[in-house]
C-alpha cells in the first residue's frame, strides 16, 4: 500500500454536515460551523472564497475548494459584500428547492467533517489552510451524486451523504497531490524513490515491526548506511525519526476515533506496553496519550503542530 493510499484508507466522515444554497446577488455567507475540514463547489455560477488569513480565491463552476482549520470563513459574490448570514452547525443542513432556483442564481454546495477523527491528523498536517483544484484540472463526477443525494430525502441518507463525501474529498486530494506545482509534503514526494518508497511502504503496512534502520534496509535490499542517507535526503528526516512520528499520529486518530485501550493502541502502533508509548506521545505532543484522548472528547484544542 503506497503511503497516500494508507492516509486516505482513514478518511471516514461521520455525520457529515452539507448545505446546498441557491443565491442572487449581493450574496456572503460566513461559515462558521467550527469543522476541521470543509468542501466547497459551485455547481452555477462563481463565487469567492475569502479565509480567515490570506487572499480572496476565486471559484467557478465545478471547482474544488477544500479548507482546512476551524476558523471562520466566507463565501460571497464578491470579496467585499459584507456577510449577510452566518453559517453555523445549527444552519449548516439546509438546502433549498432545486425546481426553485431563480435564473442567474449561484448555487453553492458545501461539505464538511464534523468530526476530527474522520480524517488522519497527519494528511491534514500536509494541506495548505486552502486550496482549489480546478474542474479543467480534475472533474470529479462525484459532484453530481451529492447534489442529486443533497437535493431529496431518503432512508439511509446520511450514510450516502456520508461516503460521497469522502469520495469527493479523496479525489480532490488525489487531484491536488498529482499537480506539479504542489509543495507536496517530504513523505508524498519521496514515494517515487524506489529505495525509499519501498522503506516508506513497509513502515506504513506493517507500522508494528520491530523496526531497526538494519532491519529496514535489509528489507529494501541496501545497506544500512545507504538507506539511512537516501531516506533522510528524501525525506527530511531518519527512518526511525519518521516511524516515531507516523506510529505517534497514527496513535492520535486512534485515540480520538475509538474506544479502544491505550495499552492495546499502543501495541498497534508497535510500543510494547502503555508506558513506552505514553513516554514517546508526551515527548512530541508535550502531552499524554489519555490528555489527548480527553481534550478530542471535550473538544479542546491542543497546541498546533507543525505542517509535515
């Protein structure tokens, strides 16, 4: 399994919120619903999107405008008509008539994961705060099932709802990451490296190895010392340096998205017991694995960590 496809295989919305809105100008929208990840698209007309930090974007029919953080954002007609409405969790499930929609209206639809746990910390980690992927660049037919899904009610719909959006969201990233432009992260860039990439699959695919930089490079058919130099080179950083890292924020959703033990999390990400992985947790989140555990539960918000 290539590392991308092992950090989207945990892309699992939850009661995900969606909201379809057809507008005639002037037109803003304030988006505040508080969610980690949010997507956003045109289906007619433009809009632009403007961010909590950073330049107003424009977006056009069938772009993708995926926004990371739980700040504040708007989306309006023009980047200076002032917000006219705030979108928060209450209001965020509302759509409006499709056989109602005036002529020249934009319609915008929007997505959002309510729940942090449905995406992997560190594929966040490695997004810009926004991003637009463009239909010319990347079509994704997935856009007309949610707007057919969105518009009607049904049994079972929030399911539906629910894996069409991680649909879209996965080829929007496939998408972005495939660009030449993109400051893709270290690891994503480093997958095209036979020696390396091959070290970074094993490290994802069987993360509770007891892993050794020998046992790696034996594995991967150089030797020590070569993998060591290859590995940082591309990476940025040692191979065990970097499985501390992966085993740690795999360890993070773990924690937030299950009920399971520390003590059993701990053996999945290849820690021999509660104490080594609350030691390595504490380490680089400067807190430990039940604080992280509370802090997702209540909502809290740890300190921010550094985009990989």
């Amino acid at each position: 399994m290539d590392v991308l496809t092992n950090l989207l295989d945990g892309v699992r919305a939850r009661g995900a919120l969606f909201s379809r809105t057809a507008m005639t100008s002037p037109w803003s929208l304030r988006f505040a619903s508080g969610a980690p990840l949010t997507l956003a698209t045109v289906l007619r007309g433009h809009a632009w999107l403007v961010p909590a930090e950073g330049d107003a974007v424009r977006v056009r029919a069938g772009d993708i405008a995926l926004v990371r953080g739980s700040a504040p954002y708007t989306v309006a007609d023009d980047p200076r008509t002032p917000p006219r409405a705030v979108i928060d969790r209450a209001a965020y499930c509302g759509t409006s008539d499709p056989a109602a929609v005036p002529d020249g209206a934009t319609v915008l639809l929007s997505g959002a994961y309510e729940n942090e746990g449905g995406v992997s910390e560190r594929l966040l980690r490695a997004l810009p705060p926004v991003l637009v992927i463009r239909d010319a660049d990347c079509h994704s037919p997935v856009l007309a099932l949610v707007a057919a899904e969105i518009a009607r009610e049904s049994p079972g719909q929030q399911a539906v709802l629910d894996r069409l959006l991680d649909l879209l969201l996965i080829s929007t990233l496939r998408g972005w990451f495939d660009r030449p432009q993109t400051q893709a992260p270290p690891w994503y860039r480093a997958a095209d490296d036979p020696v390396v990439g091959h070290a970074l699959r094993l490290l994802h695919d069987r993360t509770a190895d007891a892993w050794t930089v020998a046992k790696l490079a034996a594995e991967s058919g150089v030797s020590r010392a070569a993998l060591a130099r290859r590995f940082t080179a591309r990476v940025g950083e040692p191979p065990m340096t970097y499985l501390t890292g992966w085993r740690i924020s795999l360890a993070a959703d773990l924690l937030r998205g299950t009920d399971d033990t520390v003590g059993a999390i701990a053996r999945q990400v290849g820690y021999a017991n509660t104490f080594a992985l609350s030691v390595a947790f504490k380490r680089l989140r400067h807190v430990t694995p039940s604080e992280h555990r509370a802090a997702a539960t209540s909502g809290a918000q740890e300190a921010p960590v550094g985009r990989q």
